[in-house]
C-alpha cells in the first residue's frame, strides 16, 4: 500500500491540490487531481493536474512554458487535500500573475481588487480569447 | 454588489477556503465555507467553516480555544477559491499539530510520514475517543 491508496478521492474522484511556492511560501493556486493525476505528478516531478472543465490532463506550464517542478507533497490530516510545493516559473496564474490570489479582499468586505503586479500579458502566452 | 456576490460555489453551495498562518505563510488547513459561513467569517473576524460531516457551522477554536482570527482574505482568478490569512493561536489541527499537513510524502512515493512536532494531545482538548 503506498500514500496514494490513503487519498480519500471526493465522488468526483478528485482530491485538491493546494500549490506553495517553495522560494516564498506563497500560495499560487489550487487545482484538482485524480489518483492518476498524482501518480503522474510523482512519477515527473510535474505538476500535473485534472481539468474539470476540458475533461483532460494538464502539465502545468506544457502550453506556457510556466512549469512547476515538485519539490515535496504533504497530505492534511484527512488525507483528503494535498499541498504540494513547487519551483514555480514565471506566473501560476492563467491572468499573469505569480498567483492566482492577487485580489485581496477590501477591509469593508465589500470588493477584491488586485494588489500585485501582472508579470505577464496572457495574450502573448494564451493568444486573444475570440 | 459585493465580492461575496462574484464567488463561484460548487453543486453544494460550497467553496474550498485554504487557510495560511499570517507569521510565516505556512499552509495550516483546507475547509469549506457557504455563503453565509463567508459572511460570518467578514463579519466577525474569526474563521467560521461550515462542516459537511456535522451538518453545521463550525467556528474555528470554538471548543479548543485554537481560534483564527482573520486577517486578510483574498481570492483566486477564477473566484471559486478562498484563501484566509489568519492569526492562529495553538494548533490548526484537531490531531494537535500547528498545521494539518504535518505528513510529507516520502521521496518514493511510497508512504507519507510525519515531519512536525505535536503541540498538544488532542485528547486533552477535544476528549478521549470513544
């Protein structure tokens, strides 16, 4: 039996991934991975996750070039969430930021607005969205 | 309209809330929250989860006395993702460690091991198992 027969997977067969970076401890993102998912991302060293939305794998920076490489996995308590840390290149975020958090919520709890600097157009990575 | 009107709940009105230990950046615990777990936890400051198993809110250190007192909350790109930044006193793990990730994946693979230190013995906060 290895760590990955503990996963409790949800009725979706996904368990969420938390992503840290390793330089700051910053968290960038979070994302969802089946059972294969992980092994992938154990067998690589690439953060490889499960898209809910494209119904398909997806290495983390494979159309970016924005890789993450593991540096470790943690599971919480419930062995139902994962942490994993990475060495992050570039931006995690899809919207060119080092992390999808860079709206913080404002002190009236009203709006979230950005705080953090854009290090990427995504245009010049994703192309325009038609 | 208000942040808390832009958030993306899943099927079960819930969103996945990653907790972060203000002092260090570490990555204490995942829980969830509705939206009116959302709204306490504005309105009060102190982080207040809604518990799937027990079918109720749930306010952080309310019988442990190992509160989180919020200080920031921030949201992802996709707002479909909290992340807390909180003041935590004691331990965020009911199995008594700071953080609920107290295990890390052995580099094989294989098993997943801890490599923190218990702050205190769950038994002598939340009572004996029966």
């Amino acid at each position: 039996m290895t760590f990955i027969d503990e996963l409790k997977f949800n009725e979706q067969g996904l368990i969420p991934a938390i992503v840290q970076d390793e330089s700051n401890n910053a968290v960038l993102m979070m994302a969802w991975m089946d059972k294969e998912a992980v092994r992938r991302t154990l067998e690589t060293g690439r953060a490889t996750y499960w898209s809910r939305s494209r119904k398909k794998y997806w290495v983390k920076g494979e159309t970016s070039g924005h890789t993450q490489e593991v540096r470790s996995v943690r599971i919480d308590c419930d062995a139902d969430v994962l942490l994993i840390r990475v060495e992050q290149t570039g931006a995690a975020c899809h919207e060119g930021y080092r992390s999808c958090f860079f709206r913080a919520v404002s002190p009236d709890g009203k709006t979230a607005v950005s705080d953090q600097t854009r290090l990427i157009n995504p245009e010049t990575v994703y192309g325009k969205k038609s």
